[in-house]
C-alpha cells in the first residue's frame, strides 16, 4: 500500500521526533551510567606455578576525589579477594589529585601487595618525595626495576614509554631466567620490545577507545597504542592484556566501553 503525502509527513515528524528524544538520553547514559558500570572480567592464563596467582589489573583511574567510581572499584576489590594488585598507570590527572588517589590506595589491600608504575600522567604531573608517597598509602612502586612478590614470580615495571624512558635491561636485571615473570607497563605498544622477555605483561592506556560507535568503532585513542586497543594479545610467546580501564579522560563520558577492572589467575 502506498503511503499518502499526509503519511509520509507524519511519519518523518514521528522520526525527527524520535532523534530530539533520543540524543538527550543517550548524553545521559554516556555520562552517567557508563562511566560507573565497571565490568569485572576473568581470565586465566597457563602456567606451572606451586600456587595460583590471582591478580587484579587496574589502570587509568583518572581520580580526582573518591567518588561513587572508586567506591564502587574498592567495593569490587573486597569481593575479589586477590593476591595481588597491580595498578599501570594514569592514577590521576593533575598534581592536585594525588591527596584521592592516597585516599583510594591506602584502602587497597592484597597478601602480596599493591604494586604501581607510573603513566604518562605521572610523568607529567610528578609527586614530591615520589617513593614516600606510595609507601605512606601502602604501596610500592616500580621505576625500570623489580621484585619478586612469591616462590619464582617477580613484577617487572617499567617507567611510562609515552612520557618517559623504560629501560628493559636495567628492569629486569637480576631476575632469574627460570621465574614467571610478569611486567606491568602503561602503553602499550612497549609489548614490541617487551615481548618474548617476560611471560604475561598487562598495560591500559587505551581506555578501550572510551566513546565506541557502532560499526565505526572508537572516535579516538591516545598516542602508543597502535593495535594495542583491548584485551589479549601474543607476541615470542608472551601474552598481554589491555584492560579498558576504570576512569576516563578528557571527556567524562563512556559510550560502547564500559570501565573495566581485569583479574588474572595465573596457574594450572
């Protein structure tokens, strides 16, 4: 049946209308539902460790107060009960949110520690007295160095390659060659280099492309990323997983990439 002149009018006003209603909420769901509906997701990876290793993976937490984001990641965290947490990178914004994200570090708790390497934005935004920092709120960090957290597992950490200047050898010097290692590095396209000299590396850095539109995919990514967007990745034998993050950037918004918190049991 053919559509009258009059039917043809009403139903293109019926779609404008549609559009008028549905940017709005789409605005709403982008900046106010997402950003906050962290994903927790599981993976597992191969080893033949004596133990499993239950790690959880934070990156780009962008905090600047502790606010219903990071009472909902510290809400998860209880609930997963690891044994370790890592965190790479992007912790804040500017110099002045260091006070939140203290505030949020001196909760965090795992029998094997609370580990942390710098991002780009804490290369440039630097806390004074750096290593007291992070000791005060019960962490520890890793600048181009290691350490061995359990029976043959060792972090490696690297400083940030965006704004900064990882160094491979001087990171994992004096690390056996039999341990699992595991390096934890914020961009990255570091696994270029990293890869085939350690065993699992995690990185963020991308937050997943952060707004995603249907079949387009991400409007943006920040520099070293390259085909580093999300999730695993093999390289010499060695695996990596970028995790989309807890925060945002920029823009406050999440749209298609939900904020994602990754835990990693490593073990047979």
């Amino acid at each position: 049946m053919r559509l009258t002149k009059v039917w043809k009018r009403r139903l293109l006003f019926g779609f404008v209308i549609f559009l008028i209603a549905l940017v709005p909420a789409l605005a709403v769901y982008a900046s106010w539902i997402e950003p906050y509906w962290i994903e927790v997701t599981h993976h597992r990876v191969s080893a033949h460790l004596s133990t499993p290793l239950k790690i959880a993976h934070i990156t780009d937490l962008h905090t600047s107060r502790v606010g219903r984001r990071e009472q909902k990641l510290l809400q998860i965290l209880d609930a997963e009960r690891p044994d370790l947490i890592v965190i790479t990178g992007d912790s804040i914004n500017i110099t002045s949110d260091y006070p939140a994200f203290r505030e949020v570090l001196s909760q965090l708790h795992a029998p094997l520690g609370v580990w942390v390497v710098r991002g780009n934005h804490e290369n440039w935004w630097p806390v004074k007295n750096e290593r007291e920092f992070y000791e005060s709120a019960g962490a520890k960090l890793l600048l181009n160095s290691n350490a061995q957290v359990s029976d043959g597992i060792w972090l490696i950490g690297f400083v940030d390659l965006f704004a900064g200047s990882p160094d491979l050898e001087k990171a994992l010097s004096g690390v056996p060659d039999a341990a699992y290692k595991v390096a934890l590095f914020h961009s990255p396209v570091y696994f270029e280099k990293a890869a085939g000299r350690c065993d699992l590396a995690l990185s963020g850095h991308s937050h997943g492309g952060q707004v995603r539109l249907p079949i387009l995919g991400p409007m943006w990514t920040p520099p070293y990323v390259g085909e580093y967007l999300e999730g695993w990745f093999e390289k010499r034998g060695t695996r990596m997983y970028v995790s989309r993050g807890v925060g945002t950037s920029i823009f406050d918004v999440r749209f298609c990439c939900r904020p994602e918190i990754a835990i990693v049991t490593v073990g047979d």
